[in-house]
C-alpha cells in the first residue's frame, strides 16, 4: 500500500531532481553515502567541541562555545546541523530501498542493521541534546526518565534526580557524555554490518556533492546559530523550548501519554521496521531466481566473481579431477540482478532466462519479427529506466532486466544486423537496482572490460544513456543528439549471416536442471 | 554547459539552498509547552528501610537441621512496615493511599510524585505515616503550608538536612 502510494512520487521525484542537478550529482541517489558524509562531519565538528565541554558545568561551557564567534558557534552550529542531515538523508534512504523493493531476501541484514543504526543515530541525537542542559535538555531528559521509569528496570524512580531538591551529580553527565560518545562506535559496527553484503560499498558521494553538502552546511552554521535556550531549572517548567523535529518531534505528543501507550506505540513502530523483509517479500512463486553458473560453459576466468555487486559468487575448485576453478553462486546471497550475465563471455552464468544466451535467443526473434526496421535507432533499456515508457518518433525498444545484465553479444547482433543505432538506456548510475550495472555495462562497451564487445562493431553506432524511469527529458535529448550523429554516417550494411561467438552451441540450455524456480525473470519485447 | 542546462543547475542551487534553510528552521521550531501555563507539585524524598523486626526462640526442629555451633538463640525476621502518603490541596484530597516499595526484598522507601494544580494560592497538606500502629518508632513526617504557584512553577516538597518535610529552597 506504502509502496503503491510512494513509488510514484519517488519515480516523479528522481525525474524532477535528475533534470535539475543532473542525474550524477542528484543526492536522492546517494542519500545513503550522504548520511555518511553526515556522520564524519559530526565526528570531525564533535571532536572539536569535546575540549570545551565540562561535565561539572554543562549550560555555562555550551555558553562558552557560542562566545566563541569565529570557531566554537558555527561548529557547534555544523554539528548539529549535520546530526539533522543525518536524519534527513537516513529517511529518504530508507523510503527509496523500501519502494524499490530492496528490503528483503538477501538485503535483510542491510535493512535490519539499517534500522538499528537509525536507532543509534537516535540515542546518540538525544544525548546530546541533554548535554546542551538548556529547557530543552531539561524536558528530553525529564520525559525519558519519565517513560524509563515505566520500565520494570530500575528499583526507585530516576526522575528523583530531576526532582529539583539536589543538584544533579555529575556521573549523570559523565554517563551521557560517555553513551554520545560511544554509541558512534556500535555506529561504525553496524554500518560495517549495513554494507558487509555489497561489494565495492560506496561510503561517500562523489566530490562535487560532498563539498557542496560541506559547503551548505558550514554557510547555514556561519548565518544561523544552533539554537540554545535558557538553562535548565529542574523548579520551573520549560515554558517555550525550540524543538528539532527530526529528533523530539514525539515530545509534545508524549508529554500528554501515559508511559505505556508511548512504548507500545514505539514497540509496534519498531517491531514493524524489523519485520519489513518480511513483509515486503513476495511470494515465493514471484521472486526472481537466483543465478546460476553452468559449470561445463565456465572457463574460470572470475569476472563474474569480480563483477558482482553482492559477492555472492566464490571460486571453487572444478570437481572431477579436473583442473582449475569454477564459478559457484550463494543463492542465499544472489539478489538476481543478472550483472554476472553481462560478464559472462561464454554466456555461462546468470539468472535462469536472463542468461547472454537467452538474450540472444531474444534478440534474434526481436530481429526476425521485425525485418523492415532495420534502419531505425534500437532503444536497448533497463526494465527500471525511461526506456520502459519510452514512446518517442522513433526507435523500437527491447527491454532487458538491467543494463548491466546486457551482454554485449546482443548489441553486436543488433548493430550487425543493421540497425541505424543502438541506443542503451541504463538507469542512473547511483541508482542502479543492481548497484553496478551501468558502470560495468560502460567499461564492457568502450573500455574492454572482459566480455567486452567485439572490435568489429562499429562503436560511433552504440551509445549509453541515463534516464531514471521518469526522466523522459534526458532520453528525449540523448535520441535527438544519437539521430544526429548517426545521419553523418553511411547507411549501415546488415549482415546477412550473423555468427555471434557463442564458444558453445546455443542449444545449450541457460537454465540448469536443478534450478528450482526456472522463470523469465524482468525482461519483455517490444 | 548549455544555457538551459546552466539555468537548471541554478535552480538546483537555489533549491538546495532553500532545503538546508527549511531544515534547519525545522531543527529550531518554537514549541509553546502547555504544562508550563499551570503549576506544579512535585514530592520527592527517601526514607531508609523503615522495617519491624519480630524474634522468638527457635523450634527443636529448627535447631536439628543446625549443626550444634551454629544454632541461634532466636529467629527474627524483619517485616516491611507499609507506609500510607496522603495529599491534599486546599482540603481537597490529591492522593491518599499506600507508597509501593521498589523491588521484593525491604528496600527504601522512594516517594516521587507530581500533580498539576492550578496558579494562584494554595494550602498543601502531606502526610507521611506507618499505615500500622503498632510501628510507633518508625519514621513519619508531615507539612502544611501556604504557597503561592505562579503559572510554570514547581512547588517542590522535600526532606531537609534533619529529614523533615517541607518546601524545597527557593520556594
């Protein structure tokens, strides 16, 4: 439902911000890498604020640092303005993995240690809040020993020590300065665990994004001072309180709760963020099946081991005494992107039905079904990119589940067989489904990548192009620029006996006898 | 870099800029807290084990589970003495009824409680007492006192340095 309500507007969205910022520099895309950027921002800005800090006098050191114009004010301002980036970038990463169906199988432990991390991004917001010791921290701190106390935990109530009567000691500062400090480490181990399953992670965003997010942020903290309020006075009632939303927007709601409705509805909220691979998964009947690798075609060459996003291929020694290795897939592992078919020279790895061979199969028919068509520009695209809904004047479409599944064979076939052009459209490159499926797709075509495309192809007829599925702008330019460019070059000679080098024959069956979901996958024809 | 594409990337700025700014407006938003338009009364105090201990000489059946050097001259066992917390406010009861003690074992005795009353001048009454009689030595304690509540105020009752009740300091 969430999803049926949220793809649109995230399909319109990434549209919208790809033909703004351009599809490289759009940070919807690297929301997850932003949140990082985020965090080492907090790390460096914090580290700086640790020095002044004093336990035994928490209001009147923050008072110090905002005395300090020219370092202490602007960093302490970044610090916590990156603590709301955080926020920002976390819940924009969460919605996008969640509507692209990326959230179960194999990507389980990224969503779960997800969750945990935004949970630890929480604590470590908190705390730091209640460091500051203005009305603000005084009210986080006074209603979270309030709910805490709800809890069969502690033996008296820990709201005596916000009664007023004594001084609050010390050791409670000290034990929140410690829990700030040390919840970034169980931070850097979960984001270990996030990205323990993908290959090549990519941690940060591209420099122009980062220094321009640096940027924005350090500017707004040098304009806008973090907010302080009064200091906390455990015998008034904080009257009026500059809230941050991104982290105690629950305050005014929770204040009029009883404890346990508060950590019912935080237990339901949790536990239904836990279960989303759960819940998001499909049927069994509808789950695209993990890839395969035909022992007999696999020569041992490991470019499908080094291609795929999720290492969910390993080397193994061939069986039988025969010497070498082979491919292996961790099913358990395999998301199904189909990346490994496209680096499968001999076409001996993939999914079942996605496989180089099966694509050929495809591409032939595509071919033969229509024999007057030679001449126009043939629109290869991802099932996910604007290519799926491309209705443009000219070009017939053959979709394929990713670009990176796209085994160059099949643009060879095409471009041989006579085809004006042969224009790949492949999601923007951050955005990949797949993870790596455009940047391999690039390197196989122009910079031989092993099972690259073959010398004897007329490269001035291939082009690649981004366009996320809405982004029907940039397609439309990349054709009218491709059309253009191709009207400069003769009329292209198809031939009529095309072999495509297979290695083996293409009877052979791309799907294996023990595959226990054998499906076409994400793939249709014009 | 085309015109078009410059003017778009402009906007791109532009509107980044306007992000960060509505971000951080959404980071500093003035919340107004209706508690603080009415007053407070907060009690917070702790007693220490307030317990009765009762002896009697063992049994002979008692003593034979015991080695020989080690039988006591008598059994005692130290029972809770459960404490009532009555609170009134211009006469009116606010609460009256026995103060749970944390934990199985005879702890502490934690009182923390906090009512909202209305701003303006109040007679406050607490009592603090042995819901048994026969616990005479134990601990109890009482207050009664006018106060004037200011809208956000905390009127904080409290155990001074000889352990009686009574407004905190500052109030």
């Amino acid at each position: 439902m969430l999803k049926r309500l949220l793809g649109p507007v995230l399909k319109r969205t990434d549209g919208w911000v790809d033909r703004l910022f351009g599809s490289k520099w759009n940070p919807l895309y690297q929301s997850g890498a932003l949140v990082v950027l985020c965090l080492a921002v907090m790390l460096v800005t914090g580290l700086y604020l640790i020095f002044f800090y004093r336990i035994g006098a928490p209001y009147e050191s923050i008072v110090r640092i905002e005395g300090q114009p020219w370092g202490g004010r602007w960093i302490r301002a970044l610090h916590r303005y990156a603590a709301d980036g955080a926020v920002v970038a976390a819940v924009v990463h969460a919605l996008r993995m969640f509507c692209q169906g990326r959230s179960w199988g194999p990507r389980a432990l990224a969503w779960i240690s997800g969750v945990f991390l935004v949970f630890l991004l929480y604590v470590c917001g908190l705390t730091g809040y209640v460091m500051v010791w203005d009305t603000h921290g005084q009210l986080l701190a006074t209603e979270g020993a309030r709910l805490l106390d709800a809890l069969p935990l502690f033996s008296e109530p820990i709201s005596r020590t916000f009664a007023g009567a004594d001084p609050i000691p010390s050791a409670f500062f000290f034990m929140n300065l410690f829990l700030h400090i040390a919840v970034p480490v169980g931070i850097v181990i979960f984001l270990w665990l996030h990205v323990s399953r993908v290959a090549r992670p990519v941690l940060l965003p591209p420099r122009p994004l980062l220094w321009t997010t640096v940027g924005l942020l350090t500017g707004v903290a040098l304009v806008v001072p973090a907010a302080l309020g009064p200091g906390a006075d455990l015998l008034r009632l904080p009257a009026e309180v500059t809230l941050d939303v991104f982290y105690t927007f629950w305050l005014p709601w929770t204040r009029s709760a009883a404890p346990g409705v508060v950590w019912l509805a935080a237990g339901v909220a949790s536990a239904v963020a836990v279960a989303v691979p759960l819940l998001t998964r499909p049927q069994a009947d509808r789950r695209p099946a993990p890839s395969f690798a035909s022992t007999r075609l696999c020569t041992g060459c490991e470019q499908c081991y080094t291609d795929c996003p999720y290492d969910a291929i390993r080397m193994v020694d061939r069986e039988g005494g025969r010497e070498g290795k082979v491919a292996l897939v961790n099913p358990a592992a395999c998301v199904s992107c189909g990346i490994c078919a496209g680096s499968c020279a001999p076409m001996g790895v993939g999914p079942p039905g996605r496989t180089g061979r099966d694509q050929l199969s495809r591409v032939k028919e595509f071919v033969q079904r229509q024999p007057d068509a030679g001449e126009d520009i043939v629109l290869v695209g991802c099932g996910r990119s604007a290519a799926a809904a491309w209705a443009g004047d000219h070009g017939r479409r053959f979709l394929v589940s990713c670009a990176g599944n796209l085994h160059t064979s099949v643009v060879e076939y095409l471009v041989r067989s006579g085809a004006r052009g042969v224009l790949i459209v492949a999601c923007p490159s951050r955005d990949c489904w797949g993870r790596e499926g455009p940047k391999w797709l690039v390197e196989r075509l122009f910079h031989e990548r092993e099972a690259e495309l073959k010398a004897r192809v007329d490269r001035r007829r291939v082009r690649v192009a981004h366009a996320s599925s809405f982004d029907r702008w940039s397609l439309g330019e990349a054709m009218d620029e491709f059309a253009t460019e191709l009207a400069r070059l003769d009329a292209p000679v198809g031939d009529d006996a095309i072999e495509v080098e297979t290695e083996c024959d293409l009877a052979e069956s791309s799907t294996p006898q023990d595959s226990p979901l054998p499906r076409p996958g994400h793939t249709s024809g014009p | 870099m085309s015109a078009a594409t410059r003017a778009r990337r402009s906007v791109a700025l532009v509107l980044a800029i306007a992000g960060v700014l509505a971000m951080v407006s959404l980071s500093r938003l003035r919340w107004r807290n209706p508690d603080a338009e009415a007053a407070e009364l907060r009690l917070s105090w702790r007693i220490p084990a307030p317990s009765e201990r009762s002896c009697r000489p063992p049994t002979e059946a008692e003593l034979e589970g015991v080695l020989p050097h080690m039988r006591p001259s008598e059994v005692c066992t130290d029972e809770a003495i459960p404490y009532r917390l009555t609170v009134l406010l211009d006469g009116d009861t606010l609460r009256s009824g026995p103060v749970a003690r944390a934990g199985g074992r005879i702890r502490a005795i934690t009182v923390y409680e906090r009512f909202v009353i209305a701003p303006g001048d109040h007679r406050i009454t607490v009592g603090f007492a042995p819901e048994t009689a026969s616990a005479a030595e134990a601990v109890a304690m009482a207050m009664d006192a006018d106060v004037a509540a200011a809208p956000g105020d905390v009127i904080l009752v409290a155990t001074d340095d000889t352990g009686r009740l009574g407004l905190s300091e500052g109030r």
